[in-house]
C-alpha cells in the first residue's frame, strides 16, 4: 500500500530564493515579487487541501464536505486574480528584462495551472457527491492513493520552485508516471466490475470520472516541472512524452 512521506513544513515558510539579477530597483522588485511567490505558494497550499479534502470526503460518505470542497475552489481563482495583478504591475512598473522577466512569466504560467488544478479538484468532488450515498465500489478501487500522489506532487512540484531545482523537477514526471499507471489500472477493473453486474454501472462511471480529473492533477504537475527546467536551465523539454 502506498504510504505518504512525513509531511514537510509548510511552502510558505520557504525562503523567497529569488535569481539574483542585478536590477536598478531592486530591494522593491524582491519585496513586490516575493509577495507574488507568497500567493503562488498559497495557492499551490490550497490545492494540495482540496485533493485531499475531495477524497476524505469520498471515503467518509460525507457529501456537505464534497460540497465545501466545491464552493472553496472560488478561493484559489481568487488569488490566481490577485497574483496575476500583481505579476502585471511588476512587469508595468518595473521594466524587468532578461531571467527576471522569464521568471515573472513562469510565476504566472504556474498560477494558471494551479487554478486549474482546482478546478479539477472540485471536479472530484462533484462526483463524490454523487458516489456518498452509495456503498463503495471495491473500495474505489485506485482513487484514495491517486489522490494522494496527485497532493504529494503538487506539494513536490512547489518545492523544486521554491528551491529553482531542475533536478526535483524532473522526478516529478517519474513520479506522474505511477499516477497515470494507477489511472488506466483503475479503468480497466472499473469496466470488468460493470460487465460484470450492470448495477455497478453508475458508480463505476463516476469512479472512472474522477480518476480522470486526479490524473490531469498530476500531467499540470508535470507542466509545472517542465516551467521549472525552463527557469533553470533555458532549454524545453517535454518531462511527459
């Protein structure tokens, strides 16, 4: 069974690690864009609770808690919003050029991902509320280690931001390879379970649903690697082939 590692401190605690480019304002270009981090960090923090709130939901038959996962998502749109302003202002009023500038753009690129992540997120939970008030199928089958994976990369792809590390980066899309293996494991036995006994057909859906949204989690995690390596190392490189 797959066991999550220790939890680690919380991203925000993380020091800026901003590229030290020479910059003619610079003591405000690093408060205005360690700000700017601070609300990537947090949404990446949000994100990694609402998978994991999605699934405890899922397990627990709780479908209010599916619910509040589902209304929550409006607070990483929210600060997708504020950071994108800001990343804005940044690059109005500062004039940023060369790496500076390439790494305003992945902050914001990185925003887009999370809130989709989100959303993806709040998608599980719509189909928890519709699985909660039925006995589990084979104990959803794949989904609660899915999404614990999907919630320790997105908490792992954070870090190698914070830290500029190519190399974490990269193993993030190692690490999403076992997500998608858990994926299309959990579609095959999902389709045998539902020719096997037509009643499991509306459960198996949902269930096959909301894997699909867990395995996107881990592919934007990938996208995110792949803004890494560009950051570091200015070379493209597609970590999900």
């Amino acid at each position: 069974m797959f066991k999550a590692p220790n939890p680690e401190p919380p991203l925000v605690e993380q020091p800026a690690g901003i590229p030290p480019v020479a910059h003619p304002t610079r003591s405000t270009y690093d408060r205005e864009v360690a700000e700017v981090k601070d609300n990537v960090l947090r949404m990446g923090a949000l994100v990694e609770s609402q998978i994991r709130a999605a699934i405890n939901a899922l397990i627990t038959h709780d479908a209010e808690s599916a619910l509040t996962v589902i209304r929550d998502d409006v607070q990483i749109n929210e600060v997708q919003r504020k950071a994108t302003a800001m990343i804005a202002a940044v690059i109005a009023t500062q004039n940023p050029v060369a790496r500076d500038l390439r790494y305003l753009l992945t902050l914001d690129h990185v925003t887009y991902e999370l809130e989709r992540m989100g959303d993806h997120a709040a998608s599980v939970a719509k189909a928890v509320v519709k699985l909660a008030p039925y006995p589990p199928l084979e104990r959803y089958v794949h989904l609660p280690e899915m999404a614990e994976r999907a919630a320790v990369l997105v908490h792992g792809v954070l870090r190698a931001l914070v830290e500029s590390d190519a190399v974490k980066a990269r193993e993030i899309a190692v690490e999403d390879d076992e997500i998608d293996r858990l994926y299309h494991a959990t579609f095959d036995e999902v389709v045998e379970l539902m020719r096997a006994d037509p009643g499991n057909v509306e459960r198996g859906t949902r269930i096959i649903i909301a894997s699909h949204y867990l395995e996107r989690i881990g592919d934007r995690a990938t996208n995110i690697a792949e803004d890494i390596v560009y950051l570091v190392t200015g070379d493209v490189e597609d970590l999900n082939p």
